[in-house]
C-alpha cells in the first residue's frame, strides 16, 4: 500500500521515534507546530477517524492509553492537546489516522 506512515511503520521511511509498542507508533513531526509536536499512529492502516468502527476502536483506545506516558517522556507537565484531522474539511494531508499531540507552551484557544 502506498502509504506514508505504513512506511514509517515498516522502517522504510525513517522517523524519529518517541514511543512503540505492537499497536502503535509516535514520532516527531516533520514539520512541528508547537514546541512539542508529535504524532502517534496505529500499526493497523486506519485512512481517518471516519473508519474507526467496534472492530478496530482498540488502537483509538490503546493509544489514548499512552499518551499520558508519552506527554509524560516529552516533559508536557502543564497538558497539552491532541488533534485528528479528518477529511478534506478537516485538512487531513495523510491519509493513515493520526493523532497529532501538541504541548511546550500555552496553545492558542481557537481550533477552527
Ligand atoms: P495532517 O495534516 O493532519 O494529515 O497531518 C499530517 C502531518 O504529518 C503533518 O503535520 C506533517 O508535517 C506530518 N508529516 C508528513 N510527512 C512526515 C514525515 N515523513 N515524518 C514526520 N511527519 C510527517
């Protein structure tokens, strides 16, 4: 499959890597927003949020298991917000689900 962050997932591409396990992947973004910009990746090929269903919803919930440890590795002791983009309304560029996990200052309020 022609996908991105299968690739980063496979080690054909490389990334710089956070955090793994068996059902997920976070790495630096290529282009940081925030002072701390990571995104975490199921290992399962999930296009978008739009394709979480019963069967699959255990790498949504895995990774929202990790993520305060994650936060935790990445010094974000004063929160932080996680983002998904869905869709061509919702600007998503990659096409494998995404959650986008940004901290290291005080974000702006507005999200849209
Ligand atoms: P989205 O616009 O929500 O689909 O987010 C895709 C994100 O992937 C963007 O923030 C990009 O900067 C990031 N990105 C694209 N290619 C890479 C890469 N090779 N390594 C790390 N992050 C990447």
């Amino acid at each position: 499959m022609d996908c991105l962050f299968c690739k980063i997932i496979d080690g054909a591409i490389p990334s710089n890597k956070v955090y793994e396990d068996d059902m997920c992947l976070a790495f630096h973004d290529i282009a940081p927003q925030a002072p701390v910009h990571v995104l975490i990746i199921p290992k399962a090929h999930l296009a978008s949020a739009d394709e979480v269903n019963a069967d699959n919803s255990k790498y949504v919930a895995h990774i929202f298991e990790v993520i305060p440890a994650i936060a935790a590795k990445l010094g974000l002791v004063n929160g932080y917000r996680v983002i998904t983009n869905c869709g061509e309304d919702g600007a998503q560029s990659v096409k494998h689900l995404h959650f986008h996990l940004l901290g290291g200052k005080k974000l702006p309020e507005s999200m849209g």
